[in-house]
C-alpha cells in the first residue's frame, strides 16, 4: 500500500485522445493550433429530418488495436470503444510497462455523461419489432456508462480504484479531479482518467435539439461553433474520448516517465439552480474556480490560460465570462481564455478530459489555443478568448472549467512541471 500524505504531489505522464480532429495527441494539437475545425453534416445517420443536422463525428475509427480480439469489439458499445482506445493511447504515451509495475495501485476513472445512447436505441427497436425474447444478452453490459472503465480495467489488469463519474459535461473533469485526490491521499500510484461519448444518433441529437440546445447553423457547419461570438445560437454535439495517465511524482521518476505538467487543484460545486440553465452571474461556477485555485495554494494572478466550458450557447458564455470576471477581478483582462468548442464540437461527458489533454500541450509547449469563429464579439463577453489564431505565450498555470446539465461544476489547475 502506498504511503499516506497529503504533500504526495501529482503529474501527468500520458495523454490518450480521439477526436474528430485525430485519434491521437500529436495529430489532435497539429490541427487545434492550425486552427481546423471537426464540425461537418452528419454522416453515420440521414440527419434531414432533424433541425440540428452537424455535429464533430470521429471517422476512420478502427478501435482494434486496443482490443484483445474482433469479437469483444463486437459486444461493446461504441462509446466504451472510443474510452478504451483513448486509454490504451494514453498507456502507449506514457511509456508505462504495466508488467513491472504494482497494478494493485493503478486504477481507471473513466467516465461518460450518456453511456451506450445506440445500443439503447437499437435493443429497443428490437423489443418493439421482435418481442422481449430477441433482446441481446449485451445490452445492460453495453449500455451501463461504467463499462469504458470496468473494461479498459479488466484488459490491463489494473486492479486499483474503479470509477466512473457521471455528471454531464463535468464527468471527464470531475474523473482526472478525483483521480488527482486518490493519488495525493495516497490510495493509487498511478490512475488512467478520463471520459469518452458517442451520442451522435437519432436519439441523441434528436433529443438535445428537443431542447433547443443545439446549432441550427447547417448551411455553415465549420462556422457553427462559435463560443463567446454574439452570433452563436446553441452548442454542436461532438464525439470521441480523452483519458489520462495521472500519476503520482516519484512513481513517475522512477521510471522515467515524461511529464507534461503537475495537477495541483481541483474544484467541485453545485449550482442547485436549474435543470439545465447556469446559476445567475455564473455564480456557482465562480464558487468552484475558487475552490480550486484555494486547493492548490496558487492566487487568481498565478494563472495565465483558461480553458474554458466556453459552449457556444446563449446563457453559457455569458455566465461563465461573469464567474471568471468575479473570481479574477482586474487578472480577468490579463488572462488568455479560449474555448476549443469551435473546433472539436461539444464531447459532453469527455469534453473536460479532451480539453485537459489540449492544456498540458499549452503547458509543454507555450502555446494557447484558439477560438475559432469569434467574428463578432459578444459585448457580454469581453475578455482576451484568443481569437482565430494560436498564440506562443507565457503559460505558467492553466484552469480547465467545465459544467454540466444539473447545476455539475468542475475545475482542474495544472501548473508547468518544475522538478
């Protein structure tokens, strides 16, 4: 058992991702700083009926070879596909050989906000046209959103803590948060965190545009997103997955990990607002900046770049430049703020992880990345959110926001590693 004590400190060592812009890290940064946009008519089902008909799909995607074997891919939903690839991404990245290490004291936390939404669909029209004697034997294991993490697990045998958060757009930053606490009290060396979604279908988009949350800027796809832009009118659903090799400092060293950057604060709070609509001045979301920023010793002038939720809806951008205006005060001019929404779409449940992966690239490599579409500035929202352009600047720390459906809040810090 590791040894207990809060002055453990945490690193992360491995960054896993898949996204619309690349199946992983290296090809993803490229084309984040170059400014692409994953945004485009939807392809895996005929969106025409639909009012939202775009979204950031991950195409190409052959998950095999983070597989054992054709047949298990088969009997997993393509939302623990995409998890478990960003893991075994993440292992690949992070140099770890799992047969010299204790795998009682390494864990998974990967989470998702929605779960198998497609195999749900599809089981259910089974019982429908078939009758209850037709449903798969695979459907709860392929639906139930723990599984990325009960499997990637079950792969690898890593046998140290298991969980999969659940708290819409929060989930993925909630996991590498609990999984910075895990580490530093001292109950893992080393936790591959994360989310992943896969909820581009007719029941996911279907229902979010229900709700009138989603773009209907269909002629533009790749114009679509457009965070903190006075032109936006809703979010654009994107897919894919992120996980973390989050590790514990000299376990790190002793294997002569790469570290990109030290995890130092997390925040976790709650609106207990709305359903759905942020609390009032972005209020809640200032709460949990605070926490976090307390958590790591670092004051509001010690961070350079936040990562913002940044969704592109009405309401969202505004709170949230509000909360960071309360929380940072005259530093709020001073900060580079960027949402990487226009670009990768909205990965609900794996956004936080997707985006925490873009800020330890920020840190390694002294560059923001951009906002895409900000064409026409919100007067509401008139911070420095890093327009159009990538920009080579001085990044000692990073906040990553993120909040979700049910008043969820969550914030990670991470500073530049200095051994």
């Amino acid at each position: 058992m590791a040894s207990n004590g809060s002055d453990r400190r945490v690193v992360i060592t491995g960054l896993g991702t898949v996204t619309a812009l690349g199946h992983d890290i290296d090809t993803f940064w490229k084309n984040i700083i170059a400014g692409q946009c994953g945004v485009d008519r939807i392809t895996s089902f005929d969106p025409t009926a639909y009012d939202c008909q775009i979204a950031a799909e991950v195409k190409d995607f052959d998950p095999s070879p983070a597989f054992p074997s054709p047949k298990e891919v088969r009997r997993t939903d393509r939302f623990a596909q995409l998890g478990i690839y960003a893991g075994w991404r993440a292992l690949q990245d992070s140099g770890m050989d799992l047969e010299k290490l204790d795998r009682d004291q390494i864990g998974a936390f990967i989470g998702s906000g929605i779960g198998g939404i497609q195999t749900h669909a599809d089981q259910h029209t089974v019982l429908m046209n078939k009758g209850p004697g037709r449903i798969s034997p695979f459907l709860i294991p392929m639906m139930i959103l723990n599984m990325a993490s009960g499997v990637f697990s079950m792969y690898y045998k890593l046998r140290g803590p298991n969980l999969a958060t659940c708290s819409a757009c929060a989930t993925s930053t909630h996991a590498l948060g609990e999984a910075w606490r895990y580490i530093k009290m001292g109950d893992a060396n080393a936790i591959f965190a994360g989310g992943t979604e896969a909820a581009v279908c007719e029941m996911g988009i279907g229902g979010f545009a229900a709700m009138r949350a989603l773009s209907t800027r269909n002629a533009e796809p790749k114009r679509a997103s457009r965070p903190f832009d006075k032109d936006r009118d809703g979010f654009v659903m994107g897919e894919g997955a992120a996980v973390l090799v989050v590790e514990e400092l000299e376990h790190a060293k002793a294997r002569g990990a790469r570290i990109y950057c030290e995890l130092v604060g997390y925040g976790n709070t709650a609106d207990a607002n709305h359903l759905t609509a942020p609390a009032p001045d972005g209020e809640g979301a200032a709460r949990c900046m605070k926490m976090a920023l307390r958590s790591a010793g670092l004051r509001p002038e010690d961070i350079s770049y936040i990562n913002a939720h940044g969704t592109s809806t009405p309401q969202g951008d505004v709170c949230e430049t509000q909360a960071i205006k309360s929380v940072f005060g005259d530093h709020a001019k001073k900060l580079a703020v960027s949402s990487t929404k226009g670009a990768t779409g909205h990965l609900l449940g794996a956004a936080g992880a997707t985006e925490m992966a873009l800020c330890a690239k920020a840190l390694q490599t002294q560059i923001a990345p951009p906002t895409l579409n900000l064409d026409n500035p919100d007067p509401q929202c008139d911070l420095d959110y890093v327009p159009h352009t990538a920009r080579e600047m001085k990044i000692e720390a990073i906040a990553n926001n993120s909040f979700g459906f049910g008043g969820h809040n969550a914030t990670v810090i991470a500073k530049r590693f200095v051994g």
